[in-house]
C-alpha cells in the first residue's frame, strides 16, 4: 500500500475500538464589563450587562474507545461555524487526531457572540475580544479534558416523568414538547465520577428580557445540583428548543415552597434548574454501566438556500463580522451536520445527533402536524430524529450544536403568507429567525445519510 494511503486511512475516523476512557476540563468565559461594554444577547438590543450573578463556562468532557471526541457545552448564545472552526483548529495543535463538538447552552443572559443584539439595530453586538476569549477558553478546557482522559465506564438513563411538563410553555401550535432528560455518568471503573453530561431541552431565558446581570439561567442551578450532588464536572448540553421550548410564561411552582415562582427572577431558575437536575439524577442512580468499546462522530457539511432576507441583509451590513458567508447564487449558507455514537458490544448504546440550530421538537419527535394554511401544505413530512432515525436506546438530539443558523421549521409548517395555520390572526413567530423553509428538509436529509452509513 502506498504511505499516503496508509496515511489516509489512519486519518478516516473509523469505528476503531479500544478500552474506554473518559476525561473532563472546564474554564470561564465570563465577560471582563470595565474596558467595554458586554451588550447581552437573546431578547432586544442596547441591553448592556451592569454585572455577574454567577461565572458563565466553557465545559468539556473528552471520551476515548479507538476514536477520541470531546463534547463541550459553553454558555452563550450563538457560535457560528467559524467560531468552532477556530476551537478545532486550536484543539489540533495538541491532539491532532481528537473530534471536537461544541455545542452552546444558548442562555439568553450571556454576551451577543453573534452581532445581532448590539447598542442598536443594525449595529454589531460582537466584540471581537469577547469571542475570541470563548474560542481560546472552549478550546483550552477541550485540550485539559483530553490531557485527563483516563480508563472509564460510563452510565446512562433518560427520564420524561410528567412533572418535567410544568417547565414549558410551548407558543406555537402543535403542542409537542420534548422534555426527556438524559444523564450521562462518567466513572473511573471503581466508580468514582470524573464528570455527569446532562441533556435537557429548554430555552434557558428564565430572567427575561430585564435582566442586566450575566449569568446561565437555570443550567447554572441545574448543574450546581448535579456538582453538589457528587456528579463532578457537570456539562450541560441543550436539545431541540424550537418553536417554543420555554419556561417564560410557565407556571414553574417554587422548587422549596411548591407556590408559584416569581416570573423574571433567579428564583424561577433555580426552580427550573435545580429539580429538573434531582430527576435527572434520580434516574442516574439504577443505571447499570455500559460496556462502551467503540466511539464514531460523524458530520457532514450542508448547504441550505438562504430564503430569510433580513440574513442576507445582516450579512452584508457586518453584523457577523465576517462570519456566516452567503454567497452563491441563489445564496447558501453552509452548516455542519453530525452524529454521535458510543457503542457496546457491536451496537449503539448512545446517539446524538447534533443540529447546528434550534430544531422544533416536531421534527425530533416525529410529530409534525399538517394545516391546510402552511405555505408548502403538502411537503413531505420529515423523518423524527428519534423514532425514525436513530437506533440506540439512549438518543438525544444536540441543538446549537457546531454552528446557530436560527429556528429549524417543519416544511409543512412552514408559514409566512396570509391565511395563517392553525387559525392564527397574524404571522406565527419563528420564521423571522429561521434560514428558510429547506433548513429542515436538508438537514433531517443529511442526519439519516448519516445514520445509514456502515459504521465500520
Ligand atoms: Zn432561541
């Protein structure tokens, strides 16, 4: 065989199988307010933090069967694709062979990454310091997880107990929530927790759109509790939150007194955060482990027509500062898909796919509802990610995983010309956010190519 062949194949992220092991790291990205202002992202402009209720992180956990992936959850809104691009290539320098999915908690009380929620409209909110702090910190904290893998096991469980249910108010008929949370526990063979991953599916702007203090909203409770609880590093993945998956608007009950928690407060997010954490943990503790032997992430590059001309012209204007091109005629915006899978024993044990925005739980769940006043009212439905796709018996569905290009929409949902769906008098909130109606065809294309590719 010829060297570079050889080479080639080495380089092919094969399912490669080899003992497990695990390894965690994490570092702040929290905004330094004295030298420039950190404008907050997630609601309106000009919102400009006066403080910090509680360190904003970039949390990573490093795993290694044959293959090495780092999974990392960083608290910020939006990163785009170029973004992560740099994190990689930085991770690359010290583990040239290790995979790195960054996927962001999308808290809506953390510093505008993306440009669009600067001083004000039409002014980049992006302070380029600010993002590339995140970039070094998300890849330093990416390097010391690998740098502290060790042999491992690991446990799983997935909980959707009804009560899970309070914490949404879900705007936008149909009414599908996705609520299932999942714990991942990663151990040292005699047991002790080198880290617990735990993925959940809501947006986390308890604050509201007041707030001026930077913090992570609940996912700063939620992992508190599982940290407090012996889960060691704790690192917060979010899911499919599209369309809405919200606590504003919920009635959240006081997670002490049981009374109605008082909207715009930390009292509310500690009261999503923290029992949301104790059932998750709950269902951890009868987890049996897993024989994980071999780990495969692969990701596919996607190019979706962008239909959405306030983009086009944010674009064009710098808003992104040079990140998130549109070119091409009609224009694209280019996007990473992925999947990710531990196996046991020949089979996947754990799935993931991992979505580079905020996908509406229709789609996750394969619940998409058809209304004679969507736009495209006959387009295909789209497979659900977890009962069509993926396979596992633990599947999870990553959102603003590698790259945010806004809300994911059902084609058949799709609505943005008068008679309006399901009887609404005016335009459905969602589609102003969102690329265009292909986002999700392609995308959900894309995932099942995946799934369907031999993993050897
Ligand atoms: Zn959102």
């Amino acid at each position: 065989m010829h060297l570079n062949h050889l080479l080639a194949l080495l380089l092919t992220p094969l399912c490669a199988f080899g003992a497990f092991k695990a390894g965690a790291a994490k570092r702040t990205v929290t905004p330094g307010l004295k030298s420039a202002p950190a404008y907050i992202a997630g609601f309106g402009n000009g919102r400009a933090a006066t403080g910090v209720h509680d360190d904003l992180w970039a949390r990573c956990v490093a795993l290694e069967a044959g293959n090495q992936v780092v999974l990392c959850g960083v608290d910020s809104i939006g990163l785009f694709f170029d973004d992560v691009v740099k994190i990689r290539q930085l991770v690359k320098t010290r583990y040239p062979a290790a995979q790195v999915v960054v996927a962001v908690t999308h808290s809506h009380e953390t510093p505008d990454t993306m440009g669009l929620w600067g001083s004000q409209s039409g002014v980049s909110g992006i302070n380029e310091e600010y993002n590339a702090l995140v970039v070094r910190n998300t890849a330093d904290a990416a390097i010391d997880a690998l740098h502290s893998l060790q042999p491992a096991r690991i446990r799983a469980a997935q909980a959707d107990p009804p009560s899970l249910k309070q914490f949404y108010d879900d705007s936008r008929p149909p009414f599908v929530i996705d609520s299932a949370i999942t714990a991942i526990a990663l151990e040292t063979p005699k047991g002790a927790r080198i880290a617990t991953l735990i993925h959940w599916t809501n947006h986390p702007e308890s604050l509201g759109s007041k707030n001026t203090l930077i913090t992570s909203d609940y996912v700063h409770f939620l992992r508190d509790e599982v940290e407090r609880s012996g889960g060691a590093t704790c690192v917060f993945l979010n899911g499919a939150i599209g369309g809405m998956m919200s606590p504003l608007g919920a009635a959240v009950k006081d997670f002490e007194t049981g009374q109605p928690a008082p909207k715009d407060t930390f009292r509310f997010a500690e009261s999503v955060g923290r029992p949301a954490a104790r059932i998750a943990l709950a269902a951890l503790r009868s987890a049996k482990p897993i024989n994980a032997d071999a780990l495969l992430y692969r990701e596919t590059e996607v190019a979706i027509p962008v239909a959405n001309k306030n983009y086009l012209m944010a674009s064009a204007a710098g808003i992104f500062k040079g990140r998130k091109p549109m070119g091409g005629d009609p224009p694209v915006t280019r996007t990473p898909v992925g999947l990710f899978t531990i196996s046991a024993n020949g089979k996947p044990a754990v799935q993931a796919a991992m979505i580079p925005g905020e996908l509406f739980p229709e789609l996750s769940l394969g619940q998409i509802s058809r209304d004679p006043n969507a736009d495209f009212p006959d387009a295909p439905l789209e497979p659900g990610i977890k009962p069509d796709i993926l396979t596992a018996p633990i599947r999870i569905v990553v959102g603003l995983a590698n790259d945010e290009i806004g809300y994911i929409i059902p084609k058949a949902q799709w609505d943005r010309q008068p008679p309006y769906t399901f009887g609404a008098a005016k335009q459905w909130y969602g589609e102003v956010n969102s690329v265009g109606p292909e986002a999700a065809p392609i995308i959900i294309q894309a995932i099942g190519a995946l799934a369907r590719e031999p993993r050897r």
